[in-house]
C-alpha cells in the first residue's frame, strides 16, 4: 500500500494475521513470533515514485521556461489523457475515476488561466503520464523510490498508532 495513502482495503490483510495470531496464541496457547514484510517495491510504486519525481522537477523548471511552451505542453498532456481515456472499455475499471479527472481538465483546455501553478495542479494526472512518456526511462535514481515508499510507511504506522 506505500505509492499512496492507506485504506480500509489494505487493513484487511493485517486484521486477518492478528485474529489467526490471537487464536494460536490466546486460545491454543502456541507462542507466536510475528513477523510482518510491509512491501515489496513493485511496478505501481516505481511508476508512482517516478512520475512525482518528475512533476516536481517540471513544477520546479516552470519559472524558468517560456510561459506559451509550458501551456501547450499542459494542453498536450490533457489531449493525450482524453485519447487514453476514449480507449477504455465501459468495463474498465480506471474509467469511472479517469472521467472524474478529465471532467476537472476542461479549464486547463478551455480558457487561458495566468497561474500555470494552478493549470499544472489540475492537469497532474496527464501531465505525470506524459512526462513520465518522455522522460521516465531516464530516471535511475533508486533513492527516489525509498522516498515515496518510506513516505507512505511513515504515515501508515502513523495512522496505525492512532487506532
């Protein structure tokens, strides 16, 4: 569960361990040594840590790039999410969450915002996607992937302590 905030879904496996520990140990009296693996770094974590790594270092190159630029290739992002998106079966589970997200992107399209901090907010979904397109497979840093995961691992026991 460490690419993004916890759940009660991801509660389900631990819930399950502690009540099989419960037992063995309360009711049948084996002493239990209780070990737990939180994660293994998979596919998802890598593209999530990834595609914030370079959102952020576009965030930070904003200032110093020509405004016309920035938008269009915000533009180009949101265009390259609705096509995406068009290619989804009603089935599909990710097209009920993606609608939600390209209903949020008409103003990114529609009109000229000044604030492309705000622009770049609305459009984050496309714009990881595209720039993870273009320049994810440059991205070797390991420790990058730490960071996310030991982020989400922090607040996860932080919610753990309190329950």
């Amino acid at each position: 569960p460490f690419n993004d905030a916890s759940h009660m879904g991801h509660a389900r496996s631990y819930i399950t361990f502690d009540i099989l520990r419960r037992i063995m140990s309360e009711y049948f009296g084996y002493n239990i040594f209780y070990v737990m693996n939180i994660t293994d770094v998979d596919d998802k974590i890598i593209y999530r840590a990834r595609t914030k790594f370079l959102l952020d270092q576009y965030r930070g190159e904003m200032a110093t790039r020509n405004r016309a630029e920035v938008l269009a290739e915000i533009r180009e992002s949101v265009e390259d999410f609705k096509v995406k998106m068009a290619a989804l079966t009603p089935e599909d589970p990710k097209l009920k969450m993606m609608q939600k997200v390209a209903d949020g992107l008409a103003p990114v399209v529609d009109k000229d915002c000044s604030d492309l901090n705000e622009l770049l907010g609305l459009a984050s979904m496309a714009m990881e996607t595209w720039l993870d397109t273009r320049y994810g497979a440059d991205v070797t840093d390991h420790s990058i992937f730490a960071a996310l995961t030991q982020h989400w691992e922090t607040e996860f026991h932080s919610d753990l302590k309190q329950l």
